[in-house]
C-alpha cells in the first residue's frame, strides 16, 4: 500500500491497481523512460517525470501539461508515523559521543570543517584496535571537547556540531 499526497492538498491510498479502496481501478504502462500512460475513471493521462528526489520520496511529475509535486509513502513510512518515529530523517545530530572507553588516536576534521553523515571524524584506540569514528548526520564541527592523546570514558562527548 502507498499514501500519495499531491501538492500537499489532495491525498490517494493505492493499493495494487485501486484508488482509495474503492471501485477506482487504473491502468498503467511505461511509454518510455520517465514517461507513463495512464487509464482512470475512463479517462487517458500522460505522465512525465520532470525531476524526482528518491531520498525524500518526493516527485515533480507533469501530467497533461500541468505540474503537481506528489509526495508517496510506502507501507513502512506509515508504520513509523503510527508508532511516531516519522520525523527520523529530520532529527538533527549536535553531538559526537565516545562509543567505547579508549584513546584519542588523532583527529580527521577540525573546528569549521563540513561534515557529511559517514564522514571519518576521528580515531579512537581500543583494545589496542583503532577505531575510525564517522559523523552520524550532516553538519559542521563546531567544537572539539577533547585533545590528541586523551582517555575517554564511553559516551563522553568528544565533539559539538553545528
């Protein structure tokens, strides 16, 4: 199942080819790349994908000449909404925390630096095994708590982001 929301006004439960759990039955094919025909209601559609961003399940699609935004769900997006965790991707991260007691080998950004989620921030030795920290969101370093050499106890805060 999908929730479809166009424009953010108008708002479509599909379901295999059915509309809204009704009678509502469309018909569908792929014309061509980012292009599709579509039968609803008797009535014929073209349909062009003029930009999409898959991340944010977010489209910009033409249909007949005229531009909608179509916002879709899928059915685990619905699940995390009812059990609200909906709003995951916007949590924003302000820190990074040691995830074990160890010793702050060196650092691989430093104050002012851009950081994206999945960026090697700093090494952390333990158990004699070197540990590369990455960030956990997007961001910017805004302070470094902690020197080159340091212990650190597990969750202590290591760096500030902003």
């Amino acid at each position: 199942m999908f929730s479809v929301k166009v424009n953010t006004k108008k708002s479509f439960e599909i379901e295999g080819n059915t509309v809204n759990q009704s009678q509502e039955i469309f018909d569908i094919i792929q014309v061509k790349e980012g292009e599709m025909h579509i039968i609803w209601n008797h009535t014929s559609y073209t349909a062009i994908l003029v930009e999409a961003n898959t991340e944010e399940k977010s489209f910009i699609i033409r249909v007949n000449g005229s531009e909608y935004d179509v916002k879709v769900q899928d059915k685990f997006d619905l699940l995390l909404q009812q059990l609200g965790m909906g709003n995951l991707k916007t949590t924003k991260v302000n820190n990074i925390k040691a995830p074990m007691p160890g010793l702050i080998l060196r650092f691989e950004k430093n104050i002012g630096d851009e950081i994206k989620k999945g960026d090697s921030v700093l090494i952390l030795e333990a158990m004699k095994m070197e540990n590369i920290l990455k960030s956990p969101g997007d961001g910017k370093v805004k302070n470094i708590l902690v020197k080159q050499g340091q212990a650190v106890e597990k969750n202590q805060i290591l760096i500030e982001l902003e």
